[in-house]
C-alpha cells in the first residue's frame, strides 16, 4: 500500500453511540464471544492512499451519480481534486463489511499554508478571516451512503472531529455547505434564495466574520419565499452552533448553492460537549 504524501494524525479511539469495534482490552475476549451487530461501525483516519480511494469512490457515488454533478475523470469511478493529496480523510466503516459509508476531509493550517488556500477560498473571499487562520481547518467533501444516512454515522464524525480539533489545539472549523438546485423536479436556485433569507435572520455571524461570493447566486432574481427547510446536514452545523458566514455561491460544477460556515469549539453547546466529551 502507498503511504500517504503528508504526515497523517493517530487513528481516533472514540466511543460510538450505535456500537463500535473499538473496544476495551477487558471486553475484548467478551465481545469476541458476541456476534457484532450489524449497525456497529468504526471511525479512523486514512493512514494510506488506497483508504482515501475508498472514500473518493463513496463521493462519486454520492456527488457524481446521485447529485449529478460534474466531476473531472483524473480516475474513473472516483472524485478527485487538487486539495485531496494535502487533506487528512476521516472514514466511518460498516462493522462487518469494512466498506466506507461516510467521510469527511480536513484541511489543517499547515497544509492550507502549503497548497495555498483552502477550498472555500475558491467560492468566497474570506479577507475577514485572515488572523484565524493558524487555528484554523477546513472540512469538506462530507457525504454519508444512502443506505447509512441515520443518526449514528453523522455522530461519529463529528465526535471524531471534536476529538481532533481538541488533540490538535485547533478552535475553528470552516467550510461550505450545499444546497441542492433542484427543488420538486426543477433546477433552480428558488429554494437556496429562500433557505438564505429565512436563514440570515437568525444564523447570520457578526459582520467582522462576513465573506463575499465570488460567483454569488442571484438572490434578487429568484423567489426567496418560498416554504422551504434546509438539509440535514445544515440544520445539524447550526444545532452545533454554527454560523453562516454571507450570501450563497454558485457552484456550477456541482450545481448547488453553497453557504460559508463558520463552527467555533467554544459556542459548542452543552449538551454536544457532553455527548463529544468537549472540555
């Protein structure tokens, strides 16, 4: 197996709330007794090239086949950009099958310094942001299996995320979350212009925070009333105490509307540093 270009961090023993196979040398011989259940998953980091193949096949599937989007052929069957080779992969496992059912990747400092940016700086000025970044990652490409997309998987990312930054001494995640275009069998950007606008009045972070679109979505031209709620994974960054940091760009590539977010450890609210184990 190829060892990774950049240096990788330790694999993360969390404790999982659907069960996990990280266990305790004194249950060891006891849960080899017992049969794994079935929803039982594993969270570590990618420690060589070959894992983080596996999770750049789970997002052609999610973002290529499922969303649509426009992905360049570098491999077949596996999306792949510029960013990937300098990024720490963050992989849930099914327990029995090993396969990949959910990743994330992480852009620490020292790696945003070497590739020049971060993946957000591409979609959005983030000028205001600048004297955070040395305690500062970007997380992207987050996707989760259709067939996994429940309660635990998404826990055990972001407990495995917690658990990072609190290793690493790191205080602000930031990164761009999408809103699908096509809303009831449509591509337009109706619903993203209505999720901004309903969004902005309560999640909106202070000004000093604010980033600008480099390819804004035309909010005035579209219908911004209509009833809609955000995704999943957007509700949870803002029960996490997220903020959104402006006005939605324009992802032609992957044809959705992308908001800045912004999650700082400290505004973490109580019951999740609980759940995370957040001191």
């Amino acid at each position: 197996m190829k060892e990774l270009p950049s240096p990788t961090f330790p694999i993360s023993q969390i404790s999982l709330p659907r069960g996990s196979l990280h266990q305790s040398p004194q249950n060891q011989n006891a849960a080899s007794q017992t049969k794994i259940s079935k929803s039982a998953i594993e969270v570590s980091w990618a420690k060589h090239q070959d894992e983080v193949r596996e999770a750049q096949r789970l997002r052609f599937e999610v973002f290529g086949k499922e969303m649509g989007a426009r992905l360049p052929e570098t491999v077949p069957g596996h999306d792949i950009d510029l960013f990937d080779d300098y990024c720490e992969h963050l992989l849930v496992r099914e327990g029995v099958s090993g396969a990949v059912i959910g990743t994330y990747r992480v852009l620490t400092p020292a790696q945003a310094k070497r590739v020049g940016g971060t993946y957000t700086d591409t979609e959005f000025d983030l000028t205001r942001l600048r004297f955070m970044r040395e305690r500062m990652v970007e997380l992207g490409r987050s996707c989760v299996h259709a067939e996994h997309r429940h309660g635990g998987v998404i826990l055990a990312l972001w407990g495995a995320l917690f658990e990072f930054m609190a290793r690493n001494q790191l205080d602000t995640m930031i990164g761009c979350a999408s809103i699908p275009m096509l809303h009831n069998g449509i591509i337009s950007g109706d619903a993203a212009a209505s999720m901004w606008k309903q969004l902005s009045v309560s999640n909106l972070a202070s000004i000093e925070f604010h980033a600008r679109p480099r390819l804004p979505l035309p909010i005035e031209e579209l219908d911004s009333d209509l009833p809609v709620e955000p995704p999943a994974l957007i509700r949870g960054y803002l029960r996490l105490g997220a903020k959104i940091l402006g006005a939605p760009a324009w992802d032609p590539d992957f044809n959705t509307a992308d908001l800045p977010m912004m999650m700082q450890v400290k505004d973490l609210p109580n019951r999740y540093r609980k759940l995370f184990a957040v001191t």
